[in-house]
C-alpha cells in the first residue's frame, strides 16, 4: 500500500496526502484558516463529512460556513439539535423530516396526544437546544440495513415510513439506511453530511410554528413545523434578523393594506386579488410604459381568451404535464372547457392562423393575458403566489440563424425594463433538463447552448440549476436584489423546440422548402401581481414619482388659502402632473402626517405669503421644508423627477 495519495483540487492543482487522510486534514494542510471554516467536503462530486478519508486520484473540495453550501450543513446540523432538544422535553414526541430550507430550516413533529407548541415551548426548546450545542456532541455516521434501520427506529412510524418506502430494488445501495447519531439517546436518519460536532453551531433562532400536513397531503395527520433560521456567526445571524424586521415592515400585504392599493376580498376567494383605485394606476402606469417599450421593441400585441376547450391543452401538453395546477374543467354543450393555466398554446394558435415567410421573421407577439393555476391555500401568499394573475407575456418566432441575436437582444431588453423600475443588481440561473421532458435531447442541448451564449454575452453572472427547466424547455430565470439585499426571481426567458411539433408550425425559407421555427417564451415581469407585491416591497411603500399614484397634495393653511391651493392643483394637472387638493377641514399638522403616511414624494403647503408671492412651501418626502418657492420653479424640478427613468 502506498505511503501517500495526491488529490486535486477545484482550482487544478495537486496535493499530497499520507494515505487515509481525511477531507479535514487536507482542509488543515491547505492553511489554518480553512480548517476553522470547512464544515464539509465534496468528493468526486458528492458531499462527504469532513471526516471522510481521501482516495488517491479524487478530486476534492472543501465547503466552508460561510458559502452557501456550507450553510446549508449549518442548518441541516442545527434540524437535528432541534428534533433532539424536542424529543428531550416532549417524550414520546414523533419526528418527522428537518431540511434546510433558504435561509433556514424546519422540522416537523406529532406531539402525545394531538397537543401543539406554544410560544413559550420555543424558548425551552431554543434552551436545550443551547445546552446541546454547548456539550459538543460528535455527529456520527451509522449505516444500517433495511430491516436494522426499521428496528433502530421502531417508536417512529414516520421515519419507519421513510425507509419503507425506499424500492429495496433500486441501486447497490438501495438497502442501506444512513444515519447520524449524536448521542446514545438520540440517532437520526439522515444521508448527510453534517458538521463534526455541535459545537461548530450555536448561531441560532426559532422563529415560528406552523402547522404542515405530512408529505403536503391533506389526507395525511397535521404535523407542527417549527421554523428557524442559522448562521455562520453572531454577527450574520444578527444581520438576518434585522433583514426580517425590515421586511416585515415592508410586507406588500400590509403595506397595501395601509396604502389602499389592493385587497383580496373572501367573496372572491383565495390567490385572486382586486386593485383598488390607486393600486389599479400604478398598475396602469406599469402596463403603459410596459406597452410602449414593447412597441418601441417591434412586438406585434395580440389578445386571447380566459378559456379554451380541453383539446388545446391536450395538444399543448399541459393536461398530460401540468393538471394538477390547472382548475377544474367546465362542461358546456357537450364540451370540456380549462382556465387557461399560460397563454402560450394560444400564441402558437395566431402563429399557425396563417402561412409563414422567413421574411416575416422575427415574428414578436405580446399580450398581457391572465392565467389561472389552483395553488393550494396553504402556499398563497398574497400578490407574489396568486392563483390568478397577468403575465406580460411574449413568444418569439425566429429562424434558427436569427436564435442567439434574439437571445442577446431580450436579455439585454429585460434588463434595460428592470433598471426602469429601480433594480440594479441581477444574477440569473439557466435552468437545463429535468428528468420529465419532451423532445429530443440534442434539440434541447442547442438551446441550452444558446441560452449560455446570451448570458455570456450580457455580462450577468449565472449558476447551472440543472434539471430546473420546465418539461417542454431549457429557460433563464433573472434574479434581482432588492433595497435591503434579498433575492428575488423575475423574468423569464424559455427556447421552445417543443411547440412547433406540437402545433405544426412552420415557415417557407428562402429555398421554398417548409422550416420549423425556434420559439422563444419570455415573461418579463413574470406577472404584473408579483412584481407590483415585489415593487411595494422594494420601494416600503414610497414608490418613485413616476409611479406614484399621488405624486403632489396641496395642503391650503386655512379657509382663505384655498381657492389659491386649489389653483396650485389645476396648474400642476394641466402640466400632467398626479395632483389633489386637501382642504383646511383638520390641522395642517394633521394634514401634513397623513401625507407622510401615505408616502407622497411631495406635499405643497400655502399660506398668505404664498398667495402674495405665487409661491409654495416645499415638504419632501426625504425630509427638509423650504419656504416661497416659486410655482414655475418647483414644476421644472417636479418634470425632471417624475420622467420615466431611461433604463
């Protein structure tokens, strides 16, 4: 046996080893400072614990705390000193399952006697979950056979459910069961990896508790999921927490609420909203610069129903693929007839309407077209998971050769709208095969091609979610940051090889013969409800002038000021401005806090100066108060804020 095993690593190069090395070894033959960090490994492409031994010729990485990876080992780690501390303090307590989740974890439990957790039981539970990481438990590996893994955990029928319904039949391994045990008392089942000992956690909080079916199954028993989140450190654990206090500050739900903007009302039902008068302008004002960049782009717009007989949505695939997010059929005269769950099969209707020339091609359709997918109760959440909302949708008819400049071009579009509205930091994900698809795989390699190719080309940093498209498409999902730095999915765009086979599309070429078309799907706001909820949230309310649905209110100090205020409000109409007068019925000092609640960019105040001089008092809503500013010079200021922002 060799004395000594060489490694590679990430960056190429090679590192030697003594035989039986572990990954933490190699991680503290690299420099101290990964070794304090490295909570996993990965080896030849699997995640391993740091306690893994080295193979000669492996290729290794090392997984550190603070990347995201090593976050999710933070958490999943610290699921199970959650499962312990509650099996501690609530004997006879079932548990469940306990991943990670973004930015956290959770897990799921059934307490004796059908009883729930309170607020109170968090505390005790964060307690002993403190206790637990302070005696620096060993994470220890065990694997088990089928029938030993059933035995280990013989008082829990929902771990027992999960090793039996693992196909004995499938792979080499299919009848080992791996778990983690920490103490004599407490084992888990589990793949792994975790970190070496719970000592290296401890940066921790329960959040909340909420009620979850099990495997999401409403036929399934009621389970108490409790949420919490953690970190590498005091001091990220803190910035996150603070990030959460932000943003439930900026709820859209509350913050539209408070607003007047939206509401959705029971007679109606859950996941479809209603715009209430200021809300459905600034919606307006989104749709008509949306209308007018399209337009200005060379989009042709269209315009399609809310339903369609059952026959389209089986040609497109959608009743094979996609059913149970579609709503209920209809019957009518002898008919079965769907919501539309996407406007696509539509789109692909107008295309076929009529034969095709290369000559025609790009050909760009756009609509804003509302679609309606039954999400369950449980996962709505207001504007931003909806079961009916409109998309700003488009589909691309182009020929092969005319592919990656469309491509570049639309990513370059998307980016240009999303800069519009206040976003300036973007990443995307290409999103490639899944398991489930349709069509030929090289068809679809090329269109991955293409789409890696326009990223390349926009300069935008991108991951590889493989196995994330959708069945009939690779896709590029942009992502934005908002104002206090969380991560959002926004536009869309799909290459389609499916849709011409499916439909019989086609165009003459050049040479006469009959060509199928590359389509191109492309949401750009996603939908308009989802990126008004993201909007509110970005902006807490206090949306830029040219959006806001009141950008001036002119406030008269009193009776006497009025008929001059209310002519302060016709001059600023006229000039296109989003004006309204509030009359002396409270005090101005009531006036003017219910202005600032409201979020105006701008509150005028006249007095008896003002009506001498044809001047106003300027209130900001960032702050500051400046006294007999001319008429004419705060609508100079006024037109250059409220210009749409060039993008």
């Amino acid at each position: 046996m060799a004395d000594s095993i060489s490694v590679t690593l990430p960056d190429g190069s090679a590192r030697t080893l003594p035989a039986g090395a572990t990954v933490a070894e190699l991680a503290a033959a690299i420099g101290p400072r990964l070794a304090k960090a490295a909570v996993a490994g990965v080896l030849d492409g699997a995640e391993v614990d740091l306690s893994t031994p080295l193979a000669d010729g492996a290729t290794v990485a090392i997984v550190t705390h603070d990347s995201e990876a090593g976050r999710a080992v933070l958490r999943h780690s610290t699921a199970h000193v959650l499962a312990q501390a509650v099996l501690d303090l609530f004997p006879g307590a079932h548990f469940a399952i306990g991943p990670p989740i973004d930015n956290g974890f959770y897990y799921d439990f059934e307490l004796p006697g059908g009883a729930t957790f309170s607020d109170d039981d968090l505390g005790r539970i964060e307690a002993r979950m403190a206790e637990i990481v302070a005696e620096a438990q060993l994470f220890v590996r065990e694997e088990h056979s089928r029938d030993e893994g059933l035995a280990l955990f013989a008082d829990q029928p929902y771990k027992r459910e999960i090793i039996e319904g693992v196909d004995a039949g499938e792979g080499a391994d299919s009848n080992v069961v791996s778990a983690y045990r920490n103490t004599e008392r407490f084992v888990d089942l589990c793949r792994g990896p975790h970190v070496p000992t719970t000592r290296r956690l401890g940066h921790f909080k329960l959040q909340k508790v909420a009620g979850a079916y099990w495997r999401g199954d409403e036929h399934r028993p009621m389970l108490q999921r409790i949420y919490g989140t953690a970190w590498e450190s005091k001091a990220a654990l803190a910035s996150h927490l603070a990030q959460l206090e932000e943003a439930e500050k900026r709820d859209h739900r509350k913050v539209g609420a408070e607003l007047d903007l939206f509401s959705f009302p029971a007679e109606i039902g859950g996941g479809l909203p209603v715009f209430h008068p200021k809300g459905g302008l600034v919606r307006k004002l989104m749709e008509d610069y949306s209308r007018a960049a399209h337009q200005a782009a060379g989009y042709a717009f269209v315009s399609t129903p809310h339903l369609a007989k059952s026959t389209l949505f089986e040609q497109s695939g959608h009743l094979q693929w996609y059913a149970e997010g579609m709503y209920p059929p209809m019957e009518m005269e002898s008919a079965t007839y769907y919501p539309k769950p996407m406007n696509c099969p539509m789109h692909m209707l107008i295309y076929r309407s009529q034969q095709r020339s290369y000559r025609e091609l790009p050909l760009r359709l756009f609509e804003f077209g509302t679609v309606y997918r039954f999400e369950r109760s449980g996962v709505l959440h207001g504007l931003l998971r909806a079961r009916g909302f409109t998309q700003d949708d488009s589909h691309i008819f182009c020929t092969p050769d005319q592919l990656g400049d469309e491509l570049a071009s639309l990513l370059s579009f998307v980016l240009r709208v999303l800069r519009t509205f206040g976003f300036e930091h973007f990443e995307a994900e290409l999103a490639t095969r899944p398991e489930k698809f349709v069509g030929d795989p090289a068809e679809w390699d090329e269109a991955t091609e293409a789409l890696g190719q326009a990223l390349g080309s926009a300069g935008i940093d991108y991951v590889v979610a493989e196995g994330e498209g959708a069945f009939y498409a690779p896709k590029i999902d942009v992502h934005v940051r908002d104002a206090i730095g969380r991560r959002w999915q926004m536009s869309t765009l799909q290459v389609d090889f499916q849709n011409a086979d499916l439909f019989d599309l086609g165009y003459v070429g050049a040479d006469n013969a009959r060509h199928a078309p590359r389509v191109i799907h492309r949401a750009l706001f996603g939908s308009i409800e989802r990126f008004f909820g993201v909007l509110v949230e970005h902006y807490a309310g206090a949306f830029p002038t040219w959006l806001a649905p009141v950008q001036v209110r002119v406030l008269p100090v009193g009776d006497d000021h009025e008929d001059y205020a209310r002519g302060v409000v016709e001059r600023l109409v006229a000039e296109g401005f989003r004006a309204e007068l509030d009359d002396a019925s409270d005090t101005l000092g009531g006036r003017i806090r219910k202005a600032k609640l409201e979020k105006l960019p701008w509150v005028l105040v006249a007095g008896d100066d003002d009506v001498a001089g044809a001047t106003v008092g300027v209130n900001g809503r960032e702050g500051g108060v400046e006294r007999n500013v001319g008429i004419d010079d705060f609508i100079v200021r006024l037109r250059v804020e409220a210009a749409i922002p060039a993008g």
